[in-house]
C-alpha cells in the first residue's frame, strides 16, 4: 500500500484503539464524528498500510508470576553478518525475552527479560550463554517499576 497521510480522525483512531483494542467500531466512530462505515474503512487502511501491527490483550506478569525484570546486556563475540543473525535467532527464541534491541555504545545487545525469580533467571542464563559465543554479558535487576506503557507518543503527527 502506498504510503497515507494521517489526519486529526485518523490520530484520534489510532489513539483509541491503543487505549483500548476491545473497543467497538460504533464507539470509535461516534468518539470521531463518524458513521460506522467510513470509521471501519479508515480503520482497515490504517491495519493495511502498517500503522496497527497488532490488537492484543495486555497480561499483568506479577500476577503471572513473572515479578522479575531483568535488563540483560551483551557485547558481540564478533562483529560479522553471521555471527550477528545466529545471536539475533539465539536471543529471540527465548520466552522469557520480550524485548530485545541492537544497540550503540559500549554494549551491542539489549534484552530485556522476564523470569519469576532469580533460580528461573539462572536457568535463562545459562541457555543464553551455553548456546553461543558471547564477549561479555551484564544484567540489571528492575527494583521498581516507576513506568510502564505501551502507547506511543501520538503529539508529533
């Protein structure tokens, strides 16, 4: 799809749906000043052109369980294509990573990491550093977390 300019209903759309994907089409519409049908349609040109990835369910991980953050820094073995796709396919099969980031400056990997507690971050620990070879590997436990939203910054469009 080529690409679309965005304007202010669109913007609105995008936002309500980031606040909350279960909302209905009608509720949307009637938020924007729509009818159902041109509110869908946008809808579906914004799914088509990349702007909604995805509509899911966020959980809440303390009560999964999961009361652990880790933030997990790599230096690369090696700087090759290679090298660099077998560590991006390493890292990325693992549950437990929900975040994981090519980064600049003195680290080149992060991963940010979710475990129960710090025998199941021992566990991942370990398969991530026996599957490949590393440089170096720091972690750094989350003590609290002060923030935490999935909503992008909208102000800018």
């Amino acid at each position: 799809m080529k690409n679309i300019t965005l304007d202010r209903i669109d913007k609105e759309i995008l936002s309500f749906i980031q606040d909350d994907a279960e909302r209905s089409v009608a509720d949307i519409a009637d938020a924007v000043g729509l009818s159902q049908t041109p509110c869908w349609r946008r809808i579906q040109r914004l799914q088509a052109a990349d702007f909604i990835k995805k509509r899911v369910g966020l959980l809440n991980a303390q009560k999964l369980g999961l009361s652990m953050t880790v933030f997990v820094q790599v230096k690369a073995a090696r700087h090759d294509g290679q090298w660099l796709d077998k560590f991006a396919q390493h890292a990325s099969g693992f549950e437990e990573v929900v975040e994981f980031y090519r980064m600049s400056g003195e680290y080149d990997y992060l991963l940010k990491v979710l475990v129960a507690d710090m025998v199941s971050f021992d566990h991942f620990y370990k398969r991530l550093v026996n599957g490949i070879d590393l440089n170096d590997v720091t972690s750094s436990f989350a003590m609290e977390q002060i923030k935490y939203a999935t909503a992008i910054p909208l102000n800018h469009l």
